[in-house]
C-alpha cells in the first residue's frame, strides 16, 4: 500500500488550471499555472496549501522551541523567517506556528520531537490552506473584503475577517506578497471570492513555483502524468 | 427637432464640451444637447420648463435647485428609475421618460388629482377609507397604485457592485473654497487627503456663485491647480459622503460603488443648501432658487428665461442678479423682504445697472400661464408682522422668479457625528456649538459666508486636522466670525388664502397641511413630520425641513432652538440599494471530504454555513430520494456505511486544570473519566436551557478532546474562551473543527473494515463502548472513538484533515467486502430516531431543560458548581411540565401526514409539539419524538395530533429507544447478517 498523500482544500479549483504539476511535500501541487503571468507586478493567486506546518502553544512552548533551536519572534504577531523558505509566526503569548517551505522538514521534525505534548507544552494540529496574493494592485483586492488597512506600511500579522471569514494575513515584508492563512473548511468560498475579485481586476493564478523557485525542479505528480497521457 | 434658443455663448469655466453634441429622447421627442450637459440642463436650454409631475397632486414642475435635489424632476431610463434629471448626465441613446405619470408629462391624466387637492388634506388616508372595513382592499390597491414615483424594473440585470473599505489621515467633504482650502492645509502638513464632492467637478460654490468676481474666478483656479498638483490629495468628483458612523466612518458614494471610508480627521465643509421661500405658486415651472439659475448659467451657458423677478433677502441675491444682467436677463425687478434692503457697493452695482429694488416687498403670488407655466407675479409690501400691503400690490410679467431668501446648512453628517448645534441669530441658521473629536467644521455649514472668510475658516479646519494627527505643531487660528446682515431671512413663509404655498415640493405639502398638523396636536417636530411627512421625500427635507421648524416654532411661539431639529439618520442622500448590497457574501464551510461526495452524486444541504451530504446517488432521478435513504438506513443496519461527520465542532482542551474547566462548562462528571474513555458532554445556559451536547474523550490527564453539533461550534468555543478567562485556569482551548477530518464507520461490520487499515486492538477490550484510542488508521495518525449514535456498532475516526479524502477512499475501499455504503444526514437522522437519540435544537427549544428531555441523568448536581446548576436545581424541585416522548401512528388509513412542529393537543389545548417523524424501514412504521405532557407518557397509551390539514390523528406512546432497546447492536454482539 502506498503512503497516503496529502490534499490541499483548493485541489478541486485549480484543476484545470495546472501547466505542471509536482508532489510538494506529499501534496499534489500545481507549481506552474496555465497563462501565468511572468511580472511580479501582475496581480496573482496561488495555493499554497502544501506547505507543512506545526503548531504549539502552552506555557512552556517558547521555552521548547528555543531548545529545539528555533529563532522566536520576540513580540507577539511577529514573525521571524526561518532559511531557506521557513517562517516562524507567533500568534500568541504563548503560541507559535512553524512552516516550512516547499522543502523544508522543520515542522514535521519538531512535530516528531514533540509527539503528543510535554507539561505545558502542547502540539496543535495546523491544517490551514494558505493563499498567496501578489501584484500591485493586491491590496485593491482586499480593499474590498477586509476593513483593515493594508496599504498602511506593517510587518505584523494581522487576524481579521476576509469576505466574513477569519484568517491571518501577514502583509509583505521579507516576502513580496500577502500570506493569507484560513480554516481549510472556508477556503473553497475564499479562494473562488477572491479569484472573482483578482479576475475583475485582470489578475490570474499562478503556481508555487513563481513565488518558490525551489519547488519547480520537483518531480511530476502521478495525477499529471496520467494528464499528460490522455 | 428641437432648437436650441436658450444656450448663451461659449464662457469660460463652463462644463460643457460644444465639440461633442448628444442626442436622446425626452419623453417620445429628440432633443439635443452637449456631453457635460445634464438632462436638465439640456431640456432648458431646448426651452422646456415643465419638466416633471408632483408627487400627489401631479403639478408641473421645473427646475429647483440643480443641485442632485429636483426629485420632481426624476426620469426613468428603462431599466434604471428615480434617476434625477438635474444631475443626470446626457449620453446617446438615452431614453427617458418622467417618473410618476399616467400618460406621460403633457397630457398625465392624474394631473386632475390638483382639483381635489382640498378633498385630499395631509392626512387624509388615516381617517378615511377604513371603513366600511370591506371596502378598505379596494381603497388600499388604488391608493398604492397612485402612491410611489418611478417603478422597479424586475428584469433589469443585476449589476455587480463591489463595496470597498478605504482609509485616510484626512477626509473632507465638499470641494467648495472651503474644502479645498482646508485639504492643501492639511496636504501640506503631510497628511494623505481625500476629498469627496458630490458634484461631477470640483469648486464649489466657486463653479457658479462669483457673479462678475474675477478674483473669485482666480482664487478658483488657484486652489483647483495646487489641489490637483498635489501627491498627497485625491480628490473625488461625482461622491457622496451619505453617512457618518462611529470612529470616523464615512460611507462615500459614487456611480458604482460604496466605499467604507475610515478618516483620522474628518472635516465636514458640505456648505449649504438653499431654501425656497413659500408664497402661493412658488411651484411652477420657472420659479426656482437663485443658485439653481446661476448653475444653469455658468455651468451649462442655459439662459433659462428672458424676464426675471428676484425675491431676495440676502447679498446672494444681488449678486444673483448681476450674474443674470450678465446673461442678458432683463431683471424686472428685486424684491427685498428686508425693509433695508442691501446696502453698499453689491447694491450700488445692482442699481447701476438700472434693476429696481423694492425694499420690504414680497411676492405674494406667482400666475401661470395658459401651459400651466410661470408668466407673472405680484409684488406687495411686507409689515413688520409678515402681512402683505395688498393696497400697494404690482403685478409684474416674467418667465423667471427667482428665490434668494437663505440658505440653511448642510449638517446632516454633523448630526449623525454628534455635533451639538446651536441657532445662531447673527446668521439665522444652526451651527456647530460642540464638535466630536477628530471632527471639524468649517465653511457655510459653520455659519461662515464670506469668499475670504470660507478661504480662512478652511485652512483653520486642516491645521486643526494637522495638529490632532500630530502633524503640525504651531497656532491654529480663530474661526471668522461673520459680518454684515444674516444670510437668512427668518420667516420667508407667507399665508394665501387659496393655499399653493408649498413647504415640501417631494411630498406636495402647503403651509396650511403643517398649520393643520399643529391644530391636530401634532407639534412637537418629530410628530408633525411623521404625521404630515414633511422632509420624509427623496430629498430629505433638504428644501422643507428648516421652513417646517420655523413655521412649527412660530405656531408655538417659542424659539427655533427650542423647537429643535429631526434626527438625522445616515443616508441623508438616497443611495441605490445596488450599491448597499454591493457583493454578495455567503460564507461556507465545505468538508475536507466534500470533493468525493460531490463525484459521489450527494445531493447537499446546508446546515448552518456548512454544506453536508443529505443524500447520495441523488442523480438517479428514477429512484425516488426517499427510497435513496432509506437504502441507506439499511445498509447501516445490516452491513456498514461511512458518514462525513468532519462538521462538529472539535475542542482540544488541554492543561493541569482541563478536568476542572469542562466540569465547570458542562453538566456531567470529568475528573473521575479514565484515560481513554469518553463520556457525554451535555451544556446548559445560566437559567439551566440545553445549548449543546457532544462527547468528551479523555487521550491523557491534562488532554480533553471535545466536540459540540455542527452548528453550534463557534458559540461554545466563543464561551468557553471567555469562561477560561474569567476563571483564570491553566487549560487551554484550541478549535480543532477544520483540522481535523472526522467520520463515522457505524454498523454490523464496521469493526472488519476498520481492522482492514489498522494493526490497533480495536476489539470490544481494548476499546469497548465509549472508548478512545490513538491509533495509525491507513498509515495515517488517527484519533478513535467507539460511538453509538446512530444504534450500531461505531468507530469515529478523526485524521488531520488533509489526509481526510485519502483515509475515506481507504476506508471505503476496505468496506466494498462488506456492502459499505456512504450515508447523509438523513439516513442518520433516522438512524439516530430509531434508537431514540435526541438532536440538540431539532428535539430542543430555546427553553427546553434536560429533565423534559429525559437527560436528568447526564446532571453531576452534587458538583460544587456548574453553568446553570442552580436553575436546574430549581426545575427539578418544580418537575418537569412537558417531556419528550417516543410515539409511533398506526396504520389505520389516514391520509393526513404528521410533520415536525405539528400540534399535540389534550383535551382542546396544546400540550407540545412534534419535533422528529420519520418512517422507520427498520421498523416498518412511522416514529417520532414529540413533547406531551408528564401524565400522558405512558406507553401504549394515545395522544393527539393535529396533522395535515387540521385532522386530529391518535399516535400510540412507545418506549424509547424504538430499536435495539438492550443495546446489542451498538455494543457489537447483535449476530451478523450476510452481505451480498
């Protein structure tokens, strides 16, 4: 029996739209978008639901961490980036969200150290989908569903209500984009409101890869090569 | 075709562009104008003056205002009605036709409603036409027929209009002198400035009121050029700030959009609105305000008539008249209401250019003319009482009468700000006395009137802005105060004896109606505008409010201050509900899994905002979904089926204090539930209501994993965060709903299949009823429960949800042996009703405790505390007055169904409800749960229910549960059944 693969919530939106398809850890990815727009000023949707992360909170969480050798942000809805693609997010007092990037182990590593938790230190099972939004005219696009104020210079992440659901948003920093992080349960209505928004305003989908270059040399997905053989 | 007689010569500022002529259709007929043009100023300077019906006595009307307020003058496109022709945009091809005719403008054969005007008094409909009570549906569908302005078009396309948050340091609303004087200062302090205007170009009252003022002119071009070269101003033509809400929210409205502005600083320079005087006649055709004719001038280049009367009362009115000599308007004459009349040099020009001033006189009647239009007017003296001298009357021709008798401020976003005003009597008109914070005023709407005084008052606004945003340290200066003679006459009201003295031009209200209201005891402001709908219009009152208090308080005798104003409610401005609604947002929440039911053919439905699978193969449509269902059931019953239960609510509740909190939160017993077994969870509010119920499962001392129902996840996670803060304890509660994927393999052979994918004991002693594990189920981590919910042998089986499609498929695959069928929430709905199991808000009302719900039980009372503990403890002393119970219908016949929320009724009153029926295949009859009284719970006995079509049908009690009464089958030792 083959290991079971991961699904991102979007899987089913972006069928259709994959140029190129690739396993990103241990999820069916689309890496490269049909009609992807090549500037980064484009305005662009991507799925990236297949990065991995591991959630921890407790009293004793930051203590863990920083034993484990992860760099903390200091102040709460901070952030600290974690080389190559990896990123530290600390959502609460005493809460952190590890996530790698397309290659990392990070999480999955820390995930294993911790296993079913320690005295105050406790594992919180992450299975967000995340979307990511690039181009110049994104914060246009969140104009029209969040009352926060994105244009306002931040690096902080922001919890609000995209279209009437909760997310957290980091708004561009180290990164040129938006990470939109949701309830994977509303990220199909998400996903296609903001799609229609980003479509309105002449924008499209893009693959991982164009905000990953990493993940693009990884290998074809069983699913696509079943594609391609049609 | 239509000539054009009434366009003067091209001029400089206008907002026409003579390169570029467009035609549309007015009525049936072409007319012609130039882009820029509105459809009113088109249709004038093509020499029409009637131009619209009133709104009940269906009179011809004109030009008021051009102000976006001549809603008599409202024009229907087609698909778009109500459209206001005074700011209307020409454009080929447009079609119009005027609102609220029968027939058309000309020959609109409703306009003989003017003739029974005194058979129709404010009012009226109140006290007439209910009774005979029979007779009122007749009266009703002609008075609505009558009622209303334009109609809805129902099959005009619906238009998608996208609302939109946006954010500045500064908000100013109006471009006039004012508001651009105070954006540049505030711009150049380094604010980032918006400035919205509700007309299509900025300036103001500089665009049309500088009569003959070339350094008007210049300062317009001065501000208008250092505005537009500025980085840090954006100014917004063709919006309106309609509402002001709490922190500086301002909602500004274009053509296609709301947007939700949030300000640091608002500064409000909307200026003024001009108000008419009233006088028998000032509502025809040609009499209009003396700044609606200086915009058709200088705007548009419209001569609108060639002899003009001014009725003034203020400086305005001879710079009116200036603008007019101009024009080539031949100025009769101007009648001062003030016995001083003007002085100085505005009047010295006025005189020079031979217009006679008749000081202390009025009009005291408008004529028309055989088309109903204006051709004349009396002038009279006025007394110091406001009379007219009738023995010294004049009767002068004209085609023009213009009113020019004050203005009175456009506050309404003052008021809704909390802007405490006070009457001035220097300017005869309110002003902000108290301003909220990180709100100004400034301009007209602050009682300043003056060019170089609104120049000042402006950049005093936008320093003060600048200073409160911590971006301009120095002075701020004084606010102008203002000099010379009010603006405003007082009481620019006069009687007639034949009435046509209008207040309100949106409702067709004269003087006498608001007299009567007044006589009637209606005269506190509020009621006389409810009663007689003075400024309850499409305008707003914008024309008709400020007279309306004056008559009121001259009724009273008591000042205009102690008379007070309306409430003034966001919009002031009506705004298209288009845009209100904007874009549709629904949010729903779609299982990890929805994407196989959905290849599965489910059909879904909603529960709450999640989509769930009622039923699958719902695309056979030769099988009826009843029989889809049902088929279901018994797979359930006889083999294995797989429900998506990833909908409830998951609660991890970790922490030394875990065990504590949830017996605060809930009714049962947690301390003493052992590692790896689980245990109801049952939830009251504080007067002891069932709110919720799930099951609590213990992994560890300090781990709890709880679920709640679908819909009710968010409410209880909300509360118990807010508890675990109140009480201090060191848990925490992390939501786990969209985590983790969760369904349950429920039936005979469901234990097979499941040992298909995990090499964990799951037999009845490592993991009996009630029990929880953690286990690898087809290679992925898995939480398990051994539930019963539905009567059968049970495993919920929790994964993270991403893994969630691929352990389905597994599980499904290892279940194809076994006849494994996916079930929706219908076949459970059975299930779990076969076996007696009651659903939290289905068996349950907002009032419905545990002991009406046989669940008395699931109550730890000796516990030191929990939520709702002492109204239980009350309830139980007084004993339950209604209790669920099973029932079953017998097969007698009847064909009157029994449906949920049917009646049951004991001795002719109703004693409960129906809340779960159903037929039962396992069973072979119809069973249900239902409220009846305590006394009536007796099995085999019978009780009443009023069913379909109010026949009474006799249902037998039965024990509950209905299926599986020792629990053999849950319990996994019922015998098994072959499978195919």
């Amino acid at each position: 029996m083959t290991d079971p693969m991961r699904t991102s919530p979007l899987s089913q939106q972006l069928e259709g739209q994959a140029a190129r398809l690739a396993v990103v850890q241990e999820m069916n990815t689309v890496v490269e978008a049909r009609n992807e727009a090549e500037s980064s000023a484009a305005l662009t949707l991507c799925d990236a639901s297949a990065l991995p992360r591991f959630g921890i909170c407790g009293p004793r969480a930051a203590r863990w961490l920083t034993d484990q050798a992860v760099a903390l942000p200091r102040a709460v809805l901070g952030t600290q980036a974690l080389p190559p693609d990896g990123l530290c997010l600390r959502t609460g007092e005493a809460e952190f969200i590890v996530e790698d990037g397309p290659e990392g182990s990070a999480a999955s590593d820390l995930a294993r150290a911790l296993g079913c938790g320690l005295d105050g230190v406790y594992p919180v099972l992450r299975q967000d989908a995340q979307i990511l939004l690039r181009g110049e005219q994104a914060c246009d696009v969140l104009a029209q569903v969040c009352a926060v104020n994105f244009r306002a210079p931040g690096e902080r992440l922001v919890f609000t209500r995209l279209a009437g659901v909760s997310c957290a948003v980091l708004p561009p920093a180290s990164q040129p984009w938006f990470r939109i992080w949701i309830d994977a349960t509303h990220a199909v209505y998400l996903w296609q409101t903001l799609l229609q928004i980003v479509r309105e305003l002449d924008g499209g989908v893009s693959g991982l890869a164009s905000f990953f270059p990493r993940c693009s040399h990884r290998s074809k997905s069983p699913a696509h090569t079943k594609e391609q053989t049609k | 075709m239509t000539d054009v007689p009434a366009r003067l010569p091209a001029r400089s500022g206008e907002w026409i562009d003579r390169d570029r002529v467009v035609e549309f259709r007015f009525e049936g007929q072409v007319y012609r104008g130039y882009a820029g043009d509105t459809v009113t100023s088109a249709l004038v300077a093509a020499g029409r003056r009637t131009l619209g019906r009133s709104f009940k006595y269906h009179r011809q009307r004109g030009v008021l205002s051009l102000a976006n307020h001549d809603v008599n003058v409202m024009v229907d496109d087609g698909q778009r009605t109500n459209l206001r022709a005074d700011v209307l945009p020409i454009s080929a091809g447009l079609e119009l036709q005027a609102v609220n005719t029968k027939g058309g403008l000309t020959g609109d054969r409703h306009r003989h409603i003017n003739r029974m005007a005194k058979l129709l008094p404010v009012g009226f409909y109140y006290k007439t036409f209910h009774r005979p009570r029979r007779l009122f549906p007749f009266w009703e569908r002609r008075i609505r027929a009558l009622a209303g302005l334009g109609t809805i078009k129902r099959d005009a396309p619906r238009v998608e209009t996208p609302k939109r948050y946006d954010f500045c340091d500064v908000l100013v609303i109006g471009a006039g002198p004012t508001g651009l004087s105070a954006a540049l200062a505030a711009a150049n302090n380094g604010a980032q400035v918006v400035i919205a205007d509700e007309n299509a170009r900025a300036g103001g009252s500089l665009t049309h009121q500088w009569a003959g003022d070339a350094e008007a002119v210049e300062i317009r071009e001065r501000l208008l050029s250092a505005v537009d070269a500025h980085e840090n101003i954006d100014l917004r033509t063709g919006t309106t700030a309609a509402g002001y809400y709490a922190d500086n929210w301002v909602a500004l409205v274009d053509d296609i959009r709301l947007s939700k502005m949030r300000a640091g600083q608002v500064i409000v320079a909307s200026g003024c609105f001009e108000q008419p005087a009233v006088f028998h006649g000032n509502d025809l055709p040609g009499v209009m305000l003396g700044s609606g004719a200086q915009r058709l001038l200088h705007r548009y280049a419209v001569r609108p008539f060639q002899r003009a009367v001014i009725l003034a009362a203020n400086s305005d009115a001879y710079r009116l008249a200036l603008d007019l000599v101009a024009a080539g308007i031949e100025v009769a004459t101007i009648a001062d209401l003030r016995t001083e009349g003007e002085t100085g040099p505005l009047a010295e020009r006025v005189t020079a250019e031979g217009v006679v001033v008749r000081r202390g006189c009025g009009v005291y009647e408008a004529h028309a003319d055989k088309n109903g239009e204006l051709s004349g007017v009396v002038v009279a003296p006025v007394t110091a009482e406001g009379e007219f001298d009738l023995g010294r009357q004049e009767s002068i021709s004209c085609d023009g009468l213009l009113m020019s008798v004050g203005w009175t401020p456009a506050a309404n976003l003052l008021y809704q700000a909390g802007t405490k005003m006070d009457y001035a009597d220097a300017v005869q008109q309110f002003v902000p006395a108290e301003l909220p914070d990180n709100v100004h005023a400034a301009g007209r709407v602050n009682g300043v009137h003056d060019l170089r005084q609104q120049l000042a008052d402006g950049e005093r606004a936008g320093l003060a802005a600048s200073l409160a945003l911590g971006l301009y340290s120095g002075e701020v200066p004084e606010q102008p105060r203002h000099e010379g003679g009010s603006p405003n006459h007082p009481y620019p009201i006069f009687d007639h004896p034949k009435g046509k003295n209008f207040v309100d031009f949106d409702e067709d209200l004269q003087l006498k109606d608001l007299l009567n209201a007044c006589q009637e005891g209606f005269d506190n402001i509020e009621l006389m505008k409810r009663y007689s709908t003075v400024g309850m219009g499409p305008s707003q009152g914008k024309h008709s409010n400020m007279n309306a208090v004056r008559i009121l308080a001259r009724h009273r005798g008591q000042s205009i201050m102690a008379t007070g104003t309306t409430t003034a409610r966001p919009y002031f401005h009506p705004v298209p509900l288009k845009l209100l609604a904007g874009r549709s947002f629904n949010p729903e929440r779609r299982t990890s899994l929805h994407e196989w039911h959905r290849a599965a053919d489910a059909r879904f439905v909603h529960v709450g905002d999640w989509l769930r699978p009622e039923v699958y193969g719902a695309a056979d449509t030769n099988r009826p979904l009843n029989e889809l269902v049902l088929k279901e059931v018994t797979a359930v019953r006889r083999a294995v089926g797989l429900i998506d239960v990833g909908t409830l609510g998951k609660l991890d509740i970790r922490g030394p204090d875990a065990a504590e909190f949830l017996e605060r939160i809930y009714t049962g017993r947690f301390s003493n539930v052992k590692h790896g077994r689980m245990t109801l969870a049952l939830r009251c509010d504080e007067s002891g209501v069932v709110t919720d119920d799930g099951i609590a499962a213990r992994f560890a001392g300090d781990h709890f994993y709880v679920t709640a129902s679908t819909t009710r996840s968010g409410a209880v996670l909300q509360d118990m965060q807010h508890w675990l803060m109140r009480w201090g304890l060191d848990a925490t509660v992390v939501n786990a709903t969209g985590h983790f994927a969760a369904m349950n393999l429920a039936g005979p052979y469901s234990r097979h299949v499941l040992a298909e994918l995990t090499s964990a004991d799951i037999s009845d002693d490592s993991l009996p009823f009630g029990g929880v594990a953690t286990a690898t189920v087809a290679g992925v981590p898995a939480r398990l429960m051994r539930v019963g919910f539905v009567g059968e042998l049970g495993f919920e089986i929790h994964v993270p949800a991403q893994f969630g499609p691929a352990v389905w498929e597994r599980v499904m695959a290892a279940g194809k042996q076994f006849d494994i069928c996916p079930f929706g929430v219908e076949a459970q709905r059975i299930l779990r009703l076969e076996k007696g199991i009651p659903i939290v808000g289905q068996d349950s009302d907002g009032l419905t405790n545990p002991f009406e719900m046989d669940m008395g039980w699931a109550l730890a009372m000796s516990k030191p505390f929990f939520i709702g503990q002492r109204s239980l403890q009350i309830l139980q002393r007084r004993g339950a007055e209604r209790v669920l119970a099973g029932f079953s219908l017998p097969r007698d016949g009847n064909a009157a169904q029994v449906r949920e929320s049917h009646l049951v009724i004991r001795d002719g009153e109703i004693v409960g409800r129906v809340t779960s029926v159903a037929y039962s295949p396992t069973l072979d009859r119809i069973i249900g749960l239902a409220y009846v009284a305590p006394a009536q719970n007796l099995p085999e006995s019978t009780v009443k229910i009023r069913a379909d079509g109010g026949v009474l049908r006799s249902a037998t009690v039965e024990r509950l549960p209905f299926y599986d009464p020792d629990d053999l089958a849950q319990a996994g030792v019922a015998s098994l059944q072959e499978v195919s």
